[in-house]
C-alpha cells in the first residue's frame, strides 16, 4: 500500500497541474499533453520516481486525458459544424499507422532519449507559436495522394513520441495549407483521439519497472493522473474560455511560445544531464 502522505502529495500536485491545464486549453486552445507531459516528469521527479521510463508514464497518462478531452472538444465542434469529415476520414488510417508505431518506439527508448525528443520538438512548436504568422501559407490545400500518406504517419508519431494530441501538429500544418483556422483547431480535435485512444491502449500494456511507476499506475498509466486531472479541466477550461473572450489571446499565445521554449531547453538540460 503506498504511503499515505505521498499519495496526497501526488493528489495535491495533480490539482495544480489540472488546474492551469484547463485554463490554458481555455484560454489558449493548445492541447494540454504540452503542459502536462513536463508537468508530470516534474511532479514524479520530485516525488522519487526517475527511473529509466519516466517519461514512458508522463506520455501515457497525458495521451489518456486526451482521450476525453479531445472528445469532448470534437462533439463541441461539430455542433457548430466545424470539423472537416473529409480530412480527418482522409488522414485517419495514416495518424492511426503512426500512433501505434509511435507507441512501440517509445516503449523501447530511455526517459532521457524522450526528454531530448520531447525538447527538440517542444522547441519547434514553441518557435512556431511566438513567431509564426496566420497569413503564412505553403500551398493552398491540404495535401493528397502520397504526400497525405506521408505526413498523416508522422503527425501520429511525432505526437505519441510527446504525448500530445492534434492540435500542436496538426493546426499549424492544416492553417499552413489554407484550412481555416477555427476549422484547422475543430479538426485537430478529431486528430487527438485518432492519436491518443490506439497510444494508450498501447501503453496500458507497457511493463514499467518501481523506480518509474508512481503510486497506482496501471500499464504506464498513472490512474490518479488522469482521473484529476479530467476532472480538474473541466472545471477550469469554462474559465479559460472566458478570459479569452475578454481579452486578446495572441499575445498571450506568443508569451506561452516563449514560455514552452524555456520548457523544452530544460528538458534538453535534463536529458544531457542524465
């Protein structure tokens, strides 16, 4: 049975993490894998567990929330007939390919190989959101044909190796091919649980060894992880939402790039260090 006092540290810093997850879903529309992948390395760091598959349960336990929000985010979109059916139906089969080799590669590296993974492409993303530009196009639809059964494994791949959903991906790669944005963020969504539903099952499997596995992990799956934090989005997603009607987000979105930049070069620190 796991001690008593480390079980409510481990509740008490899920709060947290849950708690500013949703307000920048919210406020900011990025997945929350972004936050809570470090958020969850830094927290099970702290709490004794550094062992060589940490990151194996951070990236799980994130994939398994996006589960539930990226549904939840879809059915929202629809109603408003946001999603484009036709790429997600189009990309679907590749995201899927992806997800599940992305699993297995995973699975089979160090939590210091997925730190410098996690870094390099969180430098990429946060780049991208402190200085990319809406008018910024490469061509004027979406690819097809070989170039669609290219990207499509990538974007499934790249996403399981940070544990996050579409949106980090897939929105800048639909908004960069002319899809509209509120579209390309719709979207994405659906592009989250393409990504996260196949990867979690995946992870659930995964044998982690005790220097890695925080109290109540099932798989690679820490279960109060995810429990707290679905619960705590809910409740602070509403209230992100409405700080942004309030106020102009892109700001805020470029202040948030430069933020997971210092995020990602200390998780290159980490992984060189370790």
């Amino acid at each position: 049975m796991p001690d008593l006092t480390l079980t409510l540290e481990l509740l008490a810093f899920l709060i947290v993490i849950g708690g500013v997850a949703g307000v920048l879903a919210g406020l900011l529309g990025v997945g929350g894998g972004i936050v809570l992948v470090p958020a969850f390395f830094f927290t099970f760091q702290m709490l004794g567990y550094d062992g060589v598959q940490t990151m194996q349960v951070c990236l799980a336990t994130s994939l398994a929330t996006i589960i539930v929000t990226s549904i939840r985010s879809v059915v929202s979109h629809n109603r408003k007939g946001a999603v484009d059916w036709e790429i997600l139906r189009g990309w679907a089969p590749g995201i899927v390919i992806g997800a599940i080799v992305g699993v297995l590669a995973a699975s089979a590296l160090r939590s210091t190989s997925l730190q410098a993974i996690f870094g390099c492409l969180g430098l990429i993303i946060g780049l991208y959101m402190l200085l990319g530009r809406s008018s910024w196009r490469i061509a004027e639809a979406m690819p097809s044909g070989g170039k669609q059964y290219l990207y499509s494994p990538v974007v499934g791949f790249l996403s399981v190796l940070m544990g996050i959903g579409g949106g980090s991906f897939g929105v800048p790669l639909m908004s960069l091919h002319n899809v509209p944005i509120h579209r390309a963020v719709a979207t994405a969504a659906g592009f989250g649980v393409l990504i996260a539903v196949p990867s979690a099952a995946g992870f659930l499997l995964l044998t982690i060894e005790p220097g890695s596995r925080p109290p109540y992990t099932l798989g690679a799956v820490n279960v109060p992880g995810f429990l707290v934090v679905i619960a705590m989005t809910l409740l602070t997603a509403p209230l992100g939402v409405k700080i942004a009607h309030a106020m102009n987000p892109a700001p805020l979105k470029r202040l948030f790039g430069a933020f997971l930049i210092l995020v990602a070069l200390n998780m290159l620190r980490k992984a060189l260090m370790g």
